[in-house]
C-alpha cells in the first residue's frame, strides 16, 4: 500500500540505511503491509541514535562539546538499559527479556568498537545470554531467542555453540533466510566447508540479490581461511 510505502521511506529518511529480513518490520526491502514499527524497527533506530557519527561538520573547537554530548547519550543508553530490567523482571514475559538480551549484545557491540578491555564487552556479553537465556525458559520454541543467542555465542568466539543455536533456529522456522547465512558463516569457521557451501546456497537460493554482499564476502573469506 502507499501507507506501508511512504512509512518505509520515512524509516530511511531516519537513518536507516539498509533493510530488514523480516516481512513484519517496516525496513522489510519489499514491504507491502507494515504500517506502524515493529520492536525490530524501534530497537533499531533507538541504537542508531546511541552511535557515534561517522563524519560531522562541527568546528574543532565544539568538538570537546560533541565528546560531551557522547557521554550524555551512553549515560542515557545505561539508564534506558536500567530501566529495562526492571520491567524486564516485573513482566517476567519472554519478549522483554528478549528485547533486554538484545540490547546487552548492542552495549557489548558499543564497547568493542571503543576499543575497551574484552573483559568488558564480554561481561555484556555474558549479561546478554543470561537474558537470552530468561527468554527461552518462557519461550523455549521461539527462533529469533536461538537466532540472537547464537549472535552473542559469536561474538564471545564461540562458534560451536554459536552453530547449535542457529540450526536451532532453523529447524523451527526453515523460511529465514538469515538463518542460514549465519549458518554458512559459522560453518566455515569451524572447517565444515561442505556443509556451509550448502547452506549459502540455500541462503542465496531465497536471497539471489544478496550474492554479492558484504555478508556473502564475509564467508567467502572464511572459506578461503578455512583449513
């Protein structure tokens, strides 16, 4: 529709440069329906506006004043961040916990691009699969938990369990094409090249116009350093 159209639109003209994979968000490269955000597109665009900018035109001297405003937003994140444990705790339901894992991985993200101690990210990290976690024993079936705990398993450097989870995922919902990116991924670092050659095949047979994305050049290196 026009409406599911122009809100797509809008969601660029916020910041949102790429697309989703997932048809109920209004980032979905084709969507036709979506009208209002989903929790994807809020989290989404309440990250981007947590980010350091890239470029800027300030003058050298406002620039101590941009660092400060830095602060003020990670101050803010952590407040928010706060807040949502509590509610979190005080719901006790498996999106919320969700939602809170989600955003322990994008702190734990945060930190690493600062260039702070591992022991630090990985302490996010670690706060992100006990939330995770949370979320499954209320919704042990539900594939976007196993999708995001294979995320943070990935970033703690360990593919093993990052493999099991995203298969996981897989097998409770085989229409994801993200699924088995991940899994074509984590393959090939693990060695499996037969396996992950497959599962990029399956990716690209329902991506075709991803075949030359970063993402897809991510596991062709991998394959390439495989062993």
């Amino acid at each position: 529709t026009i409406g599911a159209v122009a809100i797509h639109e809008f969601g660029h003209a916020l910041g949102l440069m790429g697309h989703s994979s997932q048809p109920g968000d209004i980032m979905y490269d084709s969507n036709e329906s979506a009208t209002t955000l989903s929790t994807r597109d809020i989290n989404t665009i309440r990250r981007l506006y947590t980010l350091t900018a890239d470029v800027n035109n300030l003058p050298a001297d406002s620039r101590s004043q941009n660092k400060e405003r830095e602060k003020e937003l990670a101050a803010k994140m952590d407040d928010m961040l706060t807040k949502m444990e509590q509610q979190a705790k005080k719901d006790d339901r498996a999106l919320s916990w969700l939602n809170l894992g989600i955003e322990y991985y994008q702190k734990a993200l945060q930190v690493e691009k600062e260039g702070k101690p591992h022991v630090e990210s990985d302490s996010w990290f670690h706060k992100a699969l006990t939330a995770i976690n949370q979320a499954l024993q209320k919704e042990p079936n539900d594939p976007r938990a196993y999708h995001c705990r294979s995320l943070v398993y990935q970033g703690l450097g360990d593919f093993n369990q990052a493999l099991l989870d995203i298969e996981k995922a897989i097998s409770l919902d085989r229409k994801e094409p993200v699924y088995y990116m991940l899994d074509a991924y984590y393959l090939a670092k693990l060695g499996q090249k037969a396996r992950a050659k497959s599962a990029l095949d399956t990716y690209l047979l329902h991506r075709p116009d991803e075949a030359k994305s970063d993402d897809v050049k991510l596991i062709l290196e991998a394959l390439k350093q495989s062993p």
